[in-house]
C-alpha cells in the first residue's frame, strides 16, 4: 500500500534540530504544529552541527533517499535546506557558498523534490556585513531558480528578543522565544502556499 502522507526532508546544522530549545521543538516543530495537513505529513530532520554548505551538498541525497523511498506521486516529496553560519567560519568564499546551494537545488529538481530554503539568521560571534551578505547571496541563488527563501537575518539583526535569547545562551543558537520568531518568519514566507494550502493556513 502506498503511504499517501506527504515527506518532508529538513537538512542543515544544529538550528533546524533545534538545539538550545529547552521544549525541544525549534522552528521545524513549530511550523510542522502549525500545517494543516491530512494526512500529517512525515518530517523527517537530519542535521549535522556546525555543518558547511560543502558538506551538506556532499551528504544530503544519500541520507534523504531512503528517507523519501519510491518516486514520489506529483508534489509529495519536499526538501527544506535549513542554512547556517557555519560556510563564514570556515572562510568559503561566498562564489563557493553560492555554487553549494545551487548544486543543491539544482539536483532536487531533477529529482522532482520541491525545494523551500530557510536562510542563516543572525549570530552574536559574527560579523554582521557578512552575514547579510551570505544570506543576500543565498538569496539570489534561490529566486534565480523560483524556490522560495525564508530571510531570517535581517529581520532579526536589530530583534531585542533575538538578542536576548542568544545571549542567555551560547551566542548561536537561540532559546524557545528565537525559535518561535524564526517560525513566524517562515509560516509567513509562502510555507503554506508551497505546500499548495491558503494562505490564511497560518
């Protein structure tokens, strides 16, 4: 029998595990509470901490494949590429930043996965030009091919929740209050309409 439930792949570093979040839940599981969907989908996350755009691209097919199974009916195979920080402490140019993602998207379409792409959001220990330019480029990347992108740094940038958050923490990861504004962010960035549901989903 075939599963008719939607699979959804998250990939990325320790944010979309939801790392720091003492209810456990970071913005996947409070997005994935807030979707509508019947049958629930199955969300599938698989991060690696601190992980490079290079090494995500490397990983990500082997480890989504037999997660996703079979070729899927039209439209039940979702990948979200939840992006870090971590290309700007390994001091990847941001062409290489930029050709990861693109290699990344470009293979989920090949392979009939509808892709939606959550950007870097802010961090304390970084430089916040080049954040804003590795979450411009990502950006980029992902309208050049009409996937939808979720920008999460600079809405944040100046977020005194946000900061507050990071700083009763490590600095990089944010606590129940950050993942909760980085959910809003994406439910109110096309996350329904993506999944083909109204809009006032949300």
């Amino acid at each position: 029998m075939v599963d008719p439930a939607r699979r959804i792949c998250v990939i990325g570093d320790e944010l979309v595990a939801g790392t720091g979040d003492p209810k456990a839940l970071g913005w996947v599981g409070r997005v994935v509470a807030r979707t509508p969907l019947d049958p629930p989908p199955h969300v599938l996350t698989l991060a690696v901490p601190q992980e490079t755009t290079t090494a995500l691209s490397g990983r990500w097919q082997a480890e989504t494949a037999p997660r996703f199974g079979p070729p899927p009916a039209e439209g039940n195979h979702h990948l979200v590429v939840g992006l870090g920080r971590a290309d700007l402490e390994a001091g990847l140019s941001l062409a290489r930043s930029r050709l990861n993602l693109a290699n990344i998207l470009d293979v989920a379409d090949s392979m009939r996965l509808r892709a939606f792409v959550v950007g870097p959001p802010p961090a304390t220990h970084l430089d916040a030009d080049r954040q804003a330019e590795l979450s411009a480029a990502f950006a980029d990347v992902a309208a050049r091919r009409r996937v939808p992108y979720v920008e999460t740094f600079a809405p944040l940038a100046r977020h005194e929740q946000w900061h507050a958050d990071l700083a009763s923490g490590d600095g990089r990861t944010p606590g129940q209050a950050g993942y909760g504004l980085m959910a809003w962010l994406v439910l109110h960035t096309g996350w329904h309409r993506w999944l083909g549901l109204p809009d006032d989903a949300v």
